[in-house]
C-alpha cells in the first residue's frame, strides 16, 4: 500500500482531521475540483476586469481592436463555462471512484482511505468499521493523523504518538545535539524548546528504572508510567502541542479535561502540569468507591500566553514600564476553542455510556474553556456534566445558558490572594455569573470514604490550586467525582470580598462559618 506523507506546509493550528495528501481516487478527483473551482473563480474575476477596462478603452478611431477585443473575451467566456462544467464532472467522477473503487490510489495502487470528514463520530464509526488488519496498517501509514484524530480509541493514538514522537526526536537531532540541546546547524530557539519538550515526553512514558538519570520534576508524577497515555502530539507548529491522559479514558467512569493557562508550554510546564492532574486524579480515586476509574487529560494542545506581563520602554526616555503581557490578549482563547470543542466532542465518544465528564481550566485556560463550551452550546452539543473553573480571569459567559450547562454545575475557586481570579477581562468575573457555585477555599477538616481524616490547608494565591493537602484541590476532585455531598461552598455575603456579587446564602448554608453545601465532617 501507498505511503501516507504529511501535507507540505501543514504547520497551522492543531487539527483533528486527517493532515494528509488525498491518495485515494476519490479524495484526489475531490481536490482536483476544489482546486480547478477556485482557480476558475479567480479567473473570472480577474476577466471581468479587464472586459470592463476594454469597454472604457473603445475608441472609433480603432474599430479593428473593438472586434479583436470582442472576439477574445467571447472565446474566455466559453472556456470559463466549460472549465465550470469540468468542475461538475469531476465531482462526479468522485462520487463514482469512492462507491465503485475505495481503495484504489491515485497511481492505481491500492490504499486504505482515511474519513476526509474530522468529526470524532464519523472518525469512531469509520474504526469500528475496519477489519484489524487495516487498523494496523492506519497506525503504520497514517500514524500523525491517527494521533490527532479525536474519536479514535486512546491506546491507538497512544502507540501512533509514540511513534511520532521518536520520529520527531530523530528528525530534530539532526539538527541539535539530544544531550546538550546545543543547535548542530542553524536550529532556532523554537526549535532548541520543542526538542526539549519532547525529550522530556520521552522520559515521561518511559520505564523509570531505564532511565540513566531522572529528570528534575518528573518523580513528582503520581500516576504509574502504565497509567500514562500520549494522547496527542502535533509537533507541525511551534509550541509543541500535547495532551497526557492520566488513566485511560476509554474505560473511565469519571473523566476532566483540564485546560492549563499562561506560560504552559512543553518544555516549561509538562511535569509540573503532570504533577498536579496526578494529584487532582489521586484526590478523586480517594473519594470514590473500589469500582469506579477515573481519567485526567491535561491538555496542552494550544499556544498559550507567554507572558502575564512585560517591560516595555517609554518613548525615548530609556524608562521602562510594565505593561500587560499576552495574557490580556483573547485571541489565544480564540484559536483554541474549536480545537478544544472538538476534544470535548472526542472524549464523549470513547468514554463509556454514562461516564461523568468535567471541563476544566486553570487561569487563562479557563477562558479558553468556556468559549469551547459556548461554541458546543452554540451547536446545540451539550457534551459535559460539569464544569469547573481555578483562577479564572473570565470565561466569555454571563450565562450558564451561554455554556450550554444545567443549574448547579458551574463551579469557581478563587483562593485568598490570587488577583487575576477577580479581574474579569474576559466576559467578566466568573463569580458573577448567575448560578455559580464559589468552592471555598478556606481551611476545613475532611472525612475520606475509608474512616481517615486530616485537615486540609487553603491555597494562597494563584499557583496553589492543586497542591496536595489545599482543601482546593478536594473541592476540585470532589467535582470531578460528583461527590456533592463533600463539596463546601462560600457564602455570598464573603464572596464580595473576592469580588462575587452579594445575595442571599445559597441553600444549605451552615451558619457562620463561612461555608455552605457539603457534608458536615
């Protein structure tokens, strides 16, 4: 069978859909029509240009031309209709080549087509459809597609991103040296952080004792190698793109999707991103029974702001002053969302009937959240159970309505000291959307299902939300788990000190203390 090759000058944003040359009959005859219509629409405009300049041109001094001039346009008339009909006629041929010889290439070879259409519904049934020697030849052929194609199940885009991965390794140690990442020809700055991120991605899935030295931060991971899967990886475009699954979503009964914020790249942030959905996975598991699974997918498969604020000099006078960095821009939240609707999209489809699914998002990637989910609303996909947001300058929405969420599912932590929770430069601040629930932050004791207690600490400021021990990192893990009953909420009088609209308590408030909901521990 034909071999599968990435599309030159594919290094746009992450995409789900295949990324790869037509090499079916049909897919080559379809893009042969698209291309043949919109030179044909370029060429119509630019001819009507030029019949209306040789009109303006007629002069009775040159007849002669006038009849020339009639006579050529006439003729690029009928070439353009033709060539309109030649476009007709090869969608045709089309139709015909994918009903009559599906897996016959463009050199009369035999292929094995992949879905042109990159919903994860169409993409899963198209899987479940091959016979399983052809599911083999997708991950040799087709494996960057395969990794990025939501709706395929999480082991077989694990063994394709494997496979990218140590490809894309090979390829950019040619260019820099693996062992001091020092460039061995002209390799850019970018290219020297990517190579970095992946080598780490490497470390993360393999077997610790094979590994000659441990790199910093990665002993923190809680989640067994086993447990880990490479759920993406899109390295066409600088930052590298991923998305690690801690535990397998496919056989799950409780899953997140967590989105990271500012300055997460690969090479800055995937063990510390690593640690910390360990730790909000560990957190779940610990609330639930012996029969219930749980999955995070942190989601790294966007490019994030780099910076929350910058220097920036004043005019001539040599004075620098710090001003708003990437994370004040939107438009970062923007190119992530359809990516992000699409994953949302994809989980649903693998995980089984009746597994809870929870967005989440941590600071900017909050933001990014929620427009994914307004997107999803939009469309009429209502794909979550719940969402819940750390941090959150914003998430785009005034509504749950808006997020496409049932009353009761939207929940918030803003911890004592963490300003950016309280901006509200995205659609303003979360907490005053109407039906949130704040999760309080505040010191509590707790009571696990099996009889063993502690107390839990706060979190202080924006980077502590999922630290072990916070009593965020419960309420953010009992959400996950839909264990409502130990989730502690703020009281509404308190919330306007983190900038929360006042109002009555919510239902269920317990006196005093400050917080509201839950089990009494």
């Amino acid at each position: 069978m034909a071999e599968c090759v990435e599309t030159p000058g594919g290094g746009g944003p992450p995409a789900g859909g295949p990324g790869v040359e037509p090499l079916t009959l049909q897919a080559g005859l379809a893009a042969a029509a698209d291309a043949v219509e919109q030179a044909v629409a370029a060429a119509t405009t630019a001819h009507l240009h030029l019949t209306e300049a040789l009109a303006a041109d007629r002069t009775w001094s040159r007849p002669g031309d006038a009849v020339l001039d009639e006579i050529m346009t006439r003729r690029t008339d009928v070439g353009l209709y033709a060539a309109g009909q030649l476009v007709d006629q090869l969608r045709s041929e089309a139709e015909v080549a994918a009903s009559r010889f599906p897996r016959l290439g463009m050199a009369g070879e035999e292929v094995l087509p992949i879905p042109r259409d990159d919903a994860p519904d169409v993409v899963a049934a198209w899987w479940r459809g091959l016979a399983p020697e052809d599911r083999e030849e997708v991950l040799r052929r087709h494996a960057p597609w395969a990794g990025r194609a939501d709706g395929l199940p999480t082991a077989v885009r694990h063994a394709a991103n494997l496979q990218v991965l140590e490809a894309e390794i090979a390829r950019r140690s040619r260019e820099l040296d693996v062992d001091t990442g020092a460039p061995a020809d002209e390799a850019t700055v970018e290219e020297e952080r990517d190579l970095r991120g992946l080598l780490k991605l490497r470390a993360l899935f393999a077997d610790p004792d094979l590994l000659a030295e441990v790199p910093e931060g990665l002993a923190q991971v809680s989640t067994l190698p086993t447990r880990r899967f490479l759920y993406l990886l899109d390295a066409r475009s600088y930052p590298l793109r991923t998305a690690i699954a801690l535990g397998d979503p496919d056989t799950a009964t409780h899953v997140v999707v967590h989105v990271p914020g500012t300055t997460t790249t690969v090479d800055l942030r995937l063990y510390r991103e690593a640690t910390w959905m360990s730790w909000l996975r560990d957190e779940a598991v610990r609330l639930l029974d012996g029969d219930a699974r749980v999955a995070v997918i942190d989601w790294i498969g966007y490019r994030a702001p780099y910076d929350i604020a910058t220097r920036k000099a004043l005019g001539d006078t040599g004075m620098r002053v710090l001003v708003p960095g990437e994370a004040s821009d939107p438009r970062y939240a923007r190119e992530a969302a359809g990516h992000l609707a699409r994953t949302l999209q994809g989980v649903r489809e693998i995980t089984p009937a009746g597994a809870r699914v929870v967005a989440s998002g941590h600071s900017y990637g909050a933001s990014a959240m929620g427009l994914a989910l307004s997107q999803l609303a939009a469309g009429g996909a209502h794909v979550v159970d719940a969402a819940m947001t750390a941090g959150a300058p914003g998430i785009f929405a005034s509504s749950l309505s808006d997020l496409g969420l049932a009353p009761g599912t939207l929940y918030a932590c803003i911890a004592p000291g963490d300003l950016i929770g309280m901006l509200g430069v995205f659609g303003g601040e979360v907490l005053r959307i109407g039906g949130v629930q704040q999760l309080s932050p505040l010191a509590r004791r707790v009571v696990y299902p099996d009889g063993s207690w502690t107390v839990l600490r706060p979190p202080v400021g924006h980077e502590q939300y999922y630290h072990r021990g916070t009593s965020s990192l419960l309420h953010l893990a009992a959400v996950a788990a839909g264990d409502t009953e130990r989730i502690k909420l703020m009281r509404r009088p308190w919330s306007m000190l983190t900038g929360g609209s006042s109002g009555p308590a919510e239902a269920g408030s317990s006196g005093d203390s400050g917080d509201s909901g839950g089990s009494v521990d």
